[in-house]
C-alpha cells in the first residue's frame, strides 16, 4: 500500500522543513526525489544524501521557483536526468511577522510571489509533462490559516495560502480529463525552523499547549503526501486533506 517505487517526485522548498519531511517520507516509499532549494544548497546536500541512504536516486536543483527562467530551467534538468515527472509538491514558501499597518506593497509582492506565483509556474510545467504521460500527481501544500485567518500579522501569508486552495480546486477540472490529480494539504503548526523564526521558541511552545494533539511534524505532513501521491488516491482532486493535530476542523 502506498507504493512510489518508479515514481519521480519534485518536492520545491524541499532542502528543510516540511519539503524536507516530504521528500524522505516519498523516498522511503521507493520514490526517487527531486530536492529544490532557492539558496541553501548546504541544506539540499544534506537532505539529499539521507534520501540516497534509502536506496533512491536523488537530483538537486537550485532554482528560485517564483522566476519563470529558472523553473524552465530545472524542468528541462529533470526531464534530461530522469525522461518524466510523476509527482509535484508545491512546499517553497515563506512568511513575514509584520501587520497591514506596517506592511507595504513590496512586502506584500514578495510573499504572494514565493508562495503563490511559484506554485502556478511549477505546476503549469508539470501539467505539460504529465498531460503527454496521462497521469500524474500534483500537491499544494496550503495552512489552516487558509479557512480560518492567520495569527497577528500575517495577512498576506494567509492570502497565499487561502489562493491555492482557489487554484487546486480550479486546476483539478481541467487535470482530471488529463489523469491527473490536484490536492492541497493545510497542515497546522508543524515544528520547523521557519515556525521558530518567525514566533520564536516560546512562542511556539505557548502555540503548541493550544493545540488538542500538540505540534506536528514534518514527517505528519510527509505521511499525508504519500497518501495523495499514491495509487490509493486516484479518485481523489481538488480536496484539501487537514493535518492540524485537531486546531481547526472545517
């Protein structure tokens, strides 16, 4: 059950975090995985050889994925490395502690760029593989503050979020005559570098005691990944799968 082996896993943001818990979790399931990172080549290396130690082959591609150029570009390395993508996970991302007050346009560019025009670009080239191939997988991974609002100042981030459920839920009607699927995954307060960066360690410890079943993991969400990539989930699109430990229910 939930066998990858043979598939070809694009994890963006993957070199950390949640895409890095995302990668693994596919490789562990016999994946070979794609790691993106925009800088942090160090931290891609790293992932990328714990990935290899689980008996998969494993590209990196540095390459910001809000730049049209550079998404091209990786593609084209992926297509030459492997011959097919089967799976996209859209994870690059990042926040910003700063209220609307505070905020300005660039402020706000810059996030919906990261989070969500990159998505846009990565899935578009997707699509064009995986239409040719008639299968495919591809995932956003979303937040809960996209149905229920982002804490303090985070409006935009919340913005980015809330947008990709709009576009998985446009994009599975036209992927589906495609044979291909198209979820999202809003996962809760996972505990990651960027979590503490952005709330410091107490305040994720005071965010964690609210919630029924604590901080998630990196691995939860990888979990939840597998699923909606494996064979399992082929009669499932356009859904957002919670992972949240219990802190929002819909």
């Amino acid at each position: 059950m939930f066998d990858l082996t043979g598939k070809i896993a694009l994890v963006t943001g993957s070199s950390r975090g949640i895409g890095r818990g995302i990668a693994l979790a596919f490789a562990k399931q016999g994946a070979d995985v794609v790691i993106n990172c925009a800088g942090n080549v160090a931290a891609a290396e790293k992932t990328a050889a714990d990935a290899r130690a689980l008996g998969v082959r494993v590209l990196v591609c540095k390459a910001d994925v809000s730049e049209e150029d550079q998404v091209a570009a990786m593609f084209e390395k992926i297509i030459a490395e492997f011959g097919r993508l089967d799976i996209l996970v859209n994870c690059a991302g990042t926040s910003q502690d700063k209220n609307i007050f505070e905020m300005d346009k660039a402020d706000w560019d810059r996030i919906i760029k990261t989070n969500l025009t990159s998505g846009m670009l990565c899935s578009k080239r997707a699509m064009e593989i995986m239409r040719d191939q008639r299968s495919g997988r591809i995932i956003f991974i979303s937040s809960v503050v996209a149905e229920r609002g982002a804490l303090f100042g985070h409006v935009h981030y919340a913005a980015t979020k809330a947008g990709q459920i709009g576009i998985v839920k446009s994009m599975a009607r036209t992927a589906a005559p495609l044979g291909i699927t198209v979820n999202a995954i809003a996962p809760g307060l996972i505990a990651t570098e960027l979590l503490v960066q952005t709330h410091g360690e107490e305040g994720v410890k005071e965010l964690g005691a609210n919630i029924p079943l604590g901080l998630g993991e990196p691995a939860d969400v990888g979990a939840a990944a597998v699923y909606l990539a494996s064979d399992e989930a082929k009669y499932v699109t356009g859904a957002t799968l919670d992972v949240n430990g219990g802190a929002n229910f819909r």
